[in-house]
C-alpha cells in the first residue's frame, strides 16, 4: 500500500513519521547532532566568556571548519610537548589554556588590576584606579566585545595574530588552528571595539531619545500656533517673527528642525567612538 507517512521538520532536519518510527537522514542528523556537541564543549570552557555568546559561536564555527584533527596540528608540536612534560594532563587542557584563558585575560585586564585574596581566603578583584566609582566612558565591557563578533568587517579588520597578520589572512580551515595565536590585547582594544561612549550626561539621554523630543517640540508648536489662531496686527503694521498668517506660523516650526539636528550631531560626537566614527567615514565613502 501507498505511504501515508507525514512529513516534519525538527531542528532543520527533515523527518518521516512512519508506523510511530522516526526516520530521519542520517547524514544530516548526525551533523546538527555534531554541531550541538560542539557548542556544549566549547560552552563548557568558557567561563565568563559565555557572557559574550556571538565570541561562543565564532569559535564554534571554526572548529566545524577546521581540518586539523590532532592536538599537534592545533597547538604545535613544541607547545604539546611542554604541556605533556609538565604533567599538563593534571592541569587545565590545551584549549581552556591557549584559547579560553588568553581571550578572557585581555577582557580582564582592562577593568582590573590584579586578584587578591581577603581574609575568609576568597579570591577578590581589584579594579583600577578610579574606576570604584563607575567605568569610564571608554572601557569596554561584554556588550561592546560581543557587538564586534556581530559585525563581520570589523571582526575581519580587528583580529590579528601576534606576528601582526590577520586571523582571515588564514584559509578557513586552518583558522581555528591559528586562534591561540591572536594577539587578544590588541584585538581587543577599546578604541578599536567600543562603538558607543557611556557617558555619564544628559547628552547621552539626548542621543537615545532625540527622535522623541522632536516629536514632542514639533507637536507642541504646533498646538500653540493652533489654538492661538489669527490675530490683528498692530497699527504701525509691523510683521512678527512668526509671520501675520496661519500658514507662515506654521512653517516656522519647520525651524525646529535645523536646531534639532545640530543638537544630535553634537550628541553623537560625544557619545561616539574611534570605531564608530571610522566606521561611519567608511561607510559613507
């Protein structure tokens, strides 16, 4: 008899229900169930890197595409052999301590100073100086870092190797066999990643909000003019600024516009960054 088994998607996988029975491709399973596999370990590692999930799904990315197969071809021979010598197999593993560790130690030493330790033996971090009271506007912080793997221009510009190369100079699948030698520190460098300036004042409100105080000073004239109506005018016939005619006041308000604007453009170049405004240089040329 002809089939009646009903066709589903799962997770992108195409699968037959057939007599209660999944059937599924069995190529295609296997990758996404590999691709699942991977983030968890990768995920795992991470640490607090896994405030920063776009940089999870990076490094996951690579290792799908690498080809390299050993710890060898990974790390090298020469760092394999001194992890091996120092009964590295007791310590943390190749991956945690030549890719996890280094990312996380150039995020660490822009706020912190060092690690110490209180009188209960806790660990305690120790800020900068002068950053008790809140972050400067120029620190980077998880949000900017985690914005610089969204955008894959920037990514690709920002991410250089200790011998100054890019990381993407490297074929695919040979990147993630590269990634423990990435500079992070200068990779990783506010004035290169960090697209918006916290400032602590109003102008950092106006720059959010701008689109909402034009709104309100636009409709706020224009109910003033509104319901003022016409008027007489004087006997010297002398014309207002805003003009003897409903229609003339009602253009005025057109005014707001032009001092609006330069209000935002001072705005955003308070808030804004190296990065973002070589970005939006770029961007326009």
């Amino acid at each position: 008899p002809a089939s009646t088994a009903a066709s589903h998607v799962v997770a992108g996988v195409p699968i037959d229900l057939e007599q209660g029975t999944l059937h599924a491709k069995g190529h295609e399973l296997r990758k996404v169930v590999g691709e699942v596999a991977v983030f968890l370990l990768v995920w795992g590692e991470a640490g607090n890197v896994r405030f920063m999930p776009e940089v999870l799904y990076f490094i996951t990315e690579l290792i799908l595409a690498s080809d390299c197969c050993t710890p060898r071809e990974l790390y090298g021979s020469r760092s394999v052999a001194s992890y091996e010598q120092t009964g590295g197999y007791h310590l943390s593993g190749l991956f945690l301590a030549k890719v996890m560790r280094p990312l996380y130690n150039a995020m660490f030493d822009d706020w912190y100073d060092c690690i110490e330790v209180d009188e209960e033996g806790k660990d305690v971090k120790v800020l900068r100086h002068g950053y008790d009271t809140f972050l400067p506007a120029d620190v980077s912080n998880y949000d900017d870092w985690n914005e610089l793997f969204c955008d894959p221009e920037r990514l690709a510009r920002g991410l250089v190797l200790m011998d100054g190369t890019s990381l993407f100079d490297q074929p695919h699948s040979k990147r993630f066999s590269a990634l423990h030698q990435v500079d992070w520190a200068a990779s990783l460098d506010p004035a290169e990643t960090k697209t918006h300036r916290e400032v602590h004042s109003l102008w950092g409100v106006f720059a959010t909000t701008h689109r909402i105080w034009l709104l309100h000073g636009l409709l706020f004239f224009a109910a003033v003019i509104y319901v003022a109506g016409n008027y007489s005018p004087p006997n010297d016939k002398t014309v207002l600024f805003q003009g003897n005619s409903t229609s003339v006041r009602f253009a005025a308000i057109g005014l707001i516009v032009p001092f609006h604007a330069l209000l935002f453009v001072f705005a955003r170049w308070t808030t804004s960054t190296k990065a973002s405004l070589s970005s939006c240089i770029l961007y326009s040329l």
